[in-house]
C-alpha cells in the first residue's frame, strides 16, 4: 500500500493516505461500541481489508485519470515552447487543449478535496434561503453548449412560487450540476432530459430524468457509495464516480434525502432529492427580526458521521 500511495501524484497522494487513515479509524471505532474488544477488532480488520481493498483499486483508476490531461497539457506546452506551429489556428486549438485538460484536472482534485473534507467533518455549510427552480434553470443555461452539441432537449417543469429551501446556495449548485452533467453525459444523441419540481409536504423534491441507460435496480444504491466503481455498460467512464456520493452527502448534511430510480416517462435514470423547506418566522418571533426577514433561520444541519 505504501509503495502505491508514493507512486500517485502529490493531491492525491496526501487526500489517498489522509482519507484511509480516517476511514480505518472510524471502521475500529463503530464496531467497538456494537460488540466487545476482541470481536471488534476482528471485525474491524475484516472490514479495513475490504476497505484498504477499495482505495486500492480507487486510486489506481484515479492515478490514469489525473495523469491522462497532465500529459496532454505538457506535450501541447512543449510543442508551443519548442517548436510553435506557424498557424495561428494551430495555436488556438493547442491553448485550447491546454485550457480544457486543465479544467479537467482542476474538477478531479477538487472533487478529491471535497470528499476528504466531508469525511472530515470539515465542509463548511452557509445555509440560508435557496430558490431550487432558479438553480435549476441557471444549471441548464450553463449546460445549453453541451446539450446542443449531443442535440439532447431539455424539458422544464419548474412551477413559480414554489416556497425557498433551507440550504446552501453553492452546495445545492454543486448537487445539481452533478445531477445534470452525469444526466447530459449518459443520454444518447438526441435524447431528452427534464427537470421537475414539486413541493412535498415540509420539503421541496427535485428529479431530474434522462433517457440514457439507466442504472441496474442492484446498482442504485452503489452509485451513491465513494470508492466503489459502478461498471458504465456501453459507455465510457470519465471523472472519479464520486459526484454522487459527494451529492448525497451534501443533500444529507443539509437535512434532506437523495435515492435514485428508474424514470417512468423516459425510461433511463431518475435521481430525486428533497430539502426541508424554510420555516416561516414565528409571530413572536417576528418583532425582532429585520424589516425584509420573512423566514425563519436553522442551526445547520449534523454532519454525516459515516461515508455510506
């Protein structure tokens, strides 16, 4: 393990050695307070090797995905510095390059950080009130080059006047940019994808429904576990796979629920998340607030003790 950790590239390698020392640690801890000294740490150990098993093969398949646009940016670079192609077209498109397999890497790592910092109990949360219909269309806006590329259309079902969730706005942005690209990503040229929402008692619910393959019945709650890797049948993997653990436990450390199913219209896959909704301001509690204050203000939500 030792030797592996030392080949991969210096993010990954202190997130790698950082995170399995603490998932370790929290495996030894949850069994000894379910069973006795000596049946814990037989249990623990047991369950560490299938653990230690999982960040192998995990950053095995990240030591290629970081290393594969770290290679194209320095063998674009070294042609630009050495020997530059004379055409100013030739050079926009090795920038270009440049430019993408950068933001490549940029998102890896950062997807990286991210669920280390959650294992850590180290995300910082800044709730207040969020409008789930206006994220939902800034997402698409932001998506419209990649889906006309792929000619996917994208249908909306966004009612006004839905009531804000308690949440937080860059958090909530993150969830549904994860749910959108790996929607956009998996939909065959031409296909359809359709974000709805909908208020559900003291929670708004948002689906977001693509007509690509789908996800095994047997998978759907795998795709949500960090570190394992849910085989893409007829299709390409990129990325890390941890979008969506990374969503869910966001979802769920803002006190709200994320499952994914089959979609009943288009017939591919079907993610559904809900956030509590924000409380209005009590009467007597009214007085004291600001004069543009019309909801009430949470404690934030517990983070999540375990990686799922």
């Amino acid at each position: 393990m030792g030797g592996f950790l030392s080949a991969l590239p210096l993010p990954a390698m202190l997130i790698a050695s950082g995170a399995l020392g603490l998932l370790l640690g929290r495996e030894w801890h949850r069994c000894s307070r379910l069973r006795g000294d000596r049946e814990a740490q037989a249990l623990a150990w047991s369950n560490a090797d299938e653990l230690a098993q999982l960040k192998d093969e995990f950053f095995s398949s990240m030591t290629h995905e970081l290393r594969t646009p770290l290679t194209s940016i320095r063998s674009f670079a070294e042609i630009l510095h050495s020997a530059p192609p004379e055409e100013e077209e030739v050079r926009q498109e090795f920038l270009e390059i440049i430019h993408d397999e950068a933001e490549r890497m940029s998102r890896l790592v950062n997807e990286l950080l991210d669920i280390s910092k959650i294992e850590a109990g180290c995300m910082a949360y800044e709730l207040g009130l969020v409008d789930l219909t206006e994220q939902g269309r800034l997402v698409t806006r932001l998506f419209r080059p990649v889906l006309q590329e792929k000619r996917i259309s994208m249908e909306l079902d966004l009612p006004e006047g839905l009531p804000p969730v308690h949440a937080d706005h860059d958090r909530v942005h993150q969830i549904l940019t994860n749910l959108v690209g790996n929607a956009a990503r998996f939909s065959p040229e031409g296909g359809r994808i359709r974000l709805s929402a909908r208020s559900r008692g003291e929670e708004i619910e948002f689906q977001v429904e693509d007509q690509g393959r789908g996800v095994p019945s047997e998978d759907r709650e795998t795709v949500f576990d960090a570190y394992r890797q849910v085989k893409v049948v007829g299709g390409v993997k990129e990325g890390t796979g941890l979008g969506l653990p990374i969503s869910r436990l966001l979802v769920e450390n803002m006190g709200g629920t994320i499952h994914c199913d089959a979609s009943k219209d288009l017939g591919g896959a079907s993610f559904v998340f809900r956030l509590p909704i924000a409380r209005p301001i009590s009467s007597t509690a009214s007085s004291s607030q600001e004069p543009g204050d019309s909801l009430e203000s949470r404690e934030p939500a517990p983070r999540h003790p375990d990686l799922r």
